[in-house]
C-alpha cells in the first residue's frame, strides 16, 4: 500500500503538539485528546512511518490541527516572521547597497571570485557526500562506526572496510546513501536536496532576478521540482500549493515542520551571489523560506545567507561572519539564544566531542531536523575549526542530527573561505569527479565549475553600486 509520509493528519499532530510546546503554547488540553483517542506521539529520532491510522482518528486529527493552529503563542512578539518586524527587533542590522545590477561574467573570465563560488559548491558538495551514508543514525553510532574504521576524528569520507559485520548490522548506514556515499563507492557527486534546492535556486535568479517574489518560488517549484524530491516543510507546502493556498499560509496550514532545517538549505545561492550585502543576502532568504517555514525556520535561512554573504568577499574571517549572520536573526529569539550558546561552547572546549555531547544535552527534546539545533551546531563547527575547512566539515557531520545538511552548510563556508578550489584537499573533492547528478531542470551531470560560472552570471558587483 502506498502511504506519503510527511502529509497525513494523524502523522502531524504529534509533530504540531511539540512545535506548540516549543513555541510556548499550552498544548496540554489537546494533547490529552489525542492520547485518549490513541493517537501517537512525534519522534524526536528517525523511525519507522506508523501505520495508516482509522478514519474517526484522521478526522480528528484535522480538527486538533486545527485548534493547536489558533493557540496563541507568548513568544510571537519576539519572534516575528514579518521582514519589517524581525528588521525593527534587530538593533545591527547590517546596512543594505544601493543598485540591482550584475557583473558581466565575459569582462571577468577569471575573476577571483568565481573561484570562491567554485570552492563553495565543492564544499557544498565535499560535506554533504560525508554525511550521508550516517543520516538518521544516532551520535554514539556514527562514533561507533568511524572508530572502528579507524576514521575518529573524523578527516576522510566513511567506510565499511573494516567496520565489524555485527556493529553495521546494529546501526546500518542510511539505505539510501550507502550505494553511492562510501569512499569504496563514490562515483561523482551524488543526487541530494542539499544540491537540489541551489540549482533551483540559481533557475529563480536566472527567470526573476533578486526580486523575486514568495510566488515566483512557488510557479518554480511546481515546474521543476518533482514533488517526490520534497520532504518535511517543502512537501507539506508543496501539498498546500496544490491545493490552492498561497503563500505565506502554504508555511503554516498543517505544517508542524515550519521550523525545521529545510529553508536554511535554500540559503546558500541567496549569500553567494551577493557578496557584501549580507541584508541584501538576507532578504533574498525571507522571500524563499517563507514559501516554507515561519519564525526561527526563516531566521535559520538568513543567518546562513548573511554568514556566506559576509564569507564571500573573500576579505575576512569564518568568526566575523557569523557575527554578522547573527544581525539579522532577532537577538531574543530561540535561533539567536541557541547559536549564541553553541559559539560559547566551541570557544571555550578544546575538545569538540564535548561541545557536542553539551549540545545535544540541550537540545535532547528537539527533532533531529529541526533548525534550531542543526544551524548551533553548524556555527560550533565552523568557529571551532576557525574555518578549516577539513575541521568544519568534519565536527560539523560528526555532531550528528542533520549530517549530510550540516555537512554541507559548513562546507560552503568553509569553501569560500578556502577561496580557490585547489585549496581544498583533494581527498575530498577528486571523488566528485566535476559531476553532480540531480533531477532539477537540465543540471544533470553538470560540472561545479560550469555551476561556479552560473553563479557568477547572477552576482551582483562588490564595491559601490549605481
């Protein structure tokens, strides 16, 4: 029987229950409803799709979304989803450049900053392939495995040479990725929504131009992106979409995942083609991830945006651009407080394990893919590693929760930072073989440096603007 997961009723509101305790309403009264007519809690871990549930238990459970939707939250004064509202909370927020015009690629054929974007997409790319085969699996098994292959810490891709038959049949790499993603096995880079959503992304600039709108994502999506490519928020949006809601409320009717890490993944085009203008970079965020997400689900996405925006100048450090990815996140919000606190830890631990194992102490109620504890601990990594970018890559897939997502966030970074693509090792970026895979438009077996090249068409120009 074919059962969509992420979409049906009775799988949401377990999911909605925690957002709502999440989000500081009392979800209590309901919860007990649900409990009572049988109904299932949300795991915080990966786990098995439940069983299609009763026809009075669906209908409830649209009924309970319902309700759990008009509770009223005490942090929404502080967390605002609203451009003008998160820009009046944020005292630094960085000051935009005036002008939309883009470089001309031709008058700049080797220009250093297309070898900036072609080490970011590497490095997109480098960590995402490294957190792959250990997506879904718990902290102490990814340790586990990468001991026993003699790969802890982590400094290559994983392997199954060496790990005892016993340890893989307890904690087995992802099903998905193990065929393609172990070093024995990497052919090129791999399909992954981790890509995906950048070559989408480059599509949006190249048909609308920076200002697109929420629609133009949304008539974009529908064109070229297979529906069975979504998950989590982008699938329940997708769904709403075709059901005839519009954005923004594509983002909220019945989607408990709106704070999740999906947007923050869309970020990186929206920072790397505007380098300097982290609010430019920013803004371009909001208006993408709120097709999708709400509240600190968006913050995560623009943070990123900012942070690689401030990255790409080529001019500065991995600390100063997470300082500046943080002016555009409300500073009282959970996304803020979180990433303030995982900065502390990586500055203050020389040991990363025990960054991480605070981390995950306090974030130990949250689902593995929500923004909030995957977006600390990209920034742990990154600031522990001082943007190395073989240390940020591996603290931040070897922190466990959203591997491959994490991996590759970090990765961009880290690859701008890098600055050129032979400065990245080539134990990471050989196996790519300049080939990545995907089922977006006519990318198939695109080159990163045909992508760097992309990208750079839709930059906009450093340094005074017209």
């Amino acid at each position: 029987m074919l059962r969509l997961t992420w979409v049906q009723p009775e799988d949401l509101v377990g999911h909605e229950l925690r957002q709502a305790a999440e989000d500081g309403r009392d979800p209590s009264a309901i919860a007990s409803r649900w409990k009572a007519a049988g109904g299932r809690k949300a795991p915080v871990t990966a786990g098995a799709s439940p069983e299609p549930a009763s026809r009075s238990l669906r209908l409830l459970a649209v009924d309970l979304l319902d309700e759990l939707a008009a509770l009223p939250s005490p942090l929404a004064d502080l967390e605002p989803t609203d451009l003008d509202q998160i820009k009046s909370l944020c005292p630094d927020w960085p000051q935009q450049k005036a002008g939309h015009g883009h470089t001309d690629v031709a008058a700049h054929p080797a220009t250093p900053a297309r070898a900036r974007l072609e080490a970011a997409w590497l490095g997109r790319a480098a960590g995402c392939l490294l957190g792959k085969p250990v997506e879904k699996l718990p902290l102490e098994a990814i340790r586990q495995l990468a001991k026993s292959a003699g790969n802890w810490p982590l400094t290559r891709y994983f392997t199954a040479r060496g790990v005892p038959a016993a340890l893989l049949a307890a904690h087995p790499w992802n099903r998905r990725s193990a065929a393609t993603s172990l070093a024995e096995n990497i052919d090129g880079m791999p399909e992954d929504d981790d890509l995906n959503y950048p070559l989408l992304n480059l599509l949006l600039l190249r048909r609308h131009g920076p200002r697109f709108t929420t629609r133009d994502v949304a008539a974009l999506w529908l064109d070229e992106l297979p529906a069975g490519r979504t998950f989590t928020a982008e699938r329940v949006a997708y769904r709403n979409l075709l059901t005839g809601l519009e954005p923004p409320h594509t983002a909220r009717h019945h989607n408990p995942f709106r704070e999740w890490i999906g947007a923050l993944i869309r970020a990186d085009v929206h920072g790397w083609t505007n380098p300097g203008d982290p609010a430019a970079a920013a803004e371009q965020a909001h208006r993408d991830a709120t097709l999708t997400h709400t509240a600190n689900g968006v913050y995560a996405a623009m943070f990123i945006a900012a942070t690689i925006a401030r990255a790409a100048t080529g001019t500065t450090d991995v600390h100063t651009a997470l300082r500046t990815g943080l002016t555009v996140v409300p500073p009282d919000s959970r996304l803020a407080r979180a990433v303030q606190h995982a900065l502390e830890l990586a500055r203050g631990h020389q040991d990363f394990d025990t960054v991480v194992d605070e981390l995950h102490a306090t974030h130990a109620h949250t689902h593995w893919v929500h923004a909030i504890p995957n977006t600390a601990l990209i920034a742990a990594a990154l600031t522990h590693a001082d943007g190395d970018f073989t240390g940020s890559i591996c603290r931040a897939v070897s922190g466990g929760w959203d591997t491959d997502s994490n991996g590759a966030t970090a990765g961009s970074v880290a690859g701008l930072l890098a600055g050129t693509p032979s400065a990245l090792p080539e134990r990471w970026t050989s196996p790519l073989k300049n080939r990545l895979s995907t089922t977006v438009g006519d990318f198939n077996g695109v080159g990163f440096d045909t992508l760097a090249h992309l990208t750079r068409t839709l930059t906009r120009p450093e340094g005074p603007r017209p």
